[in-house]
C-alpha cells in the first residue's frame, strides 16, 4: 500500500515518493491514448515541516516520462 513502509518520517515521506512515482509510470502504462486520470493528492507534514507533495507530483505528471505515449 501506498505511503505506509519505512522508519521514521522522512524515510516514510522518500518511500511514499517512489511508490507515487511507480504508480504515474502504470497508470501512464495502461491508460488509453487521449484518456485522463484523477488523483486526490494531499501535502505531507514530516517533522513538523509542511511538504508541498501535491506541487511535486503534479510536476512529475506533467512530465514526458510520465506521459502515455512516451511509456509504449
């Protein structure tokens, strides 16, 4: 599951990164060509810092390597 494996804050928040990042690699995967995909994505507050996690996503879903056509 997503966001619940690792040791203390800010190993949780790195692995939560990965597994976010491997979940935009299958959906740009499997998605059909011209389709669109949702997500509901919240910041995270690791050590009492706020982490603007939704800015970073939105980012790397922005990107080529994310994109349906870049994955076949």
């Amino acid at each position: 599951m997503t966001g619940v494996r690792g040791r203390g804050p800010k190993e949780e928040l790195a692995l939560y990164n990965e597994d976010m990042q491997g979940m935009f690699r299958e959906v740009a995967r499997v998605i059909k060509p011209g389709a669109r995909a949702a997500f509901v994505i919240g910041d995270a507050t690791v050590d009492r810092s706020e982490y603007t996690t939704t800015r970073q996503m939105g980012d790397w879903a922005a990107t080529p390597v994310w994109s349906a056509n870049a994955s076949s």
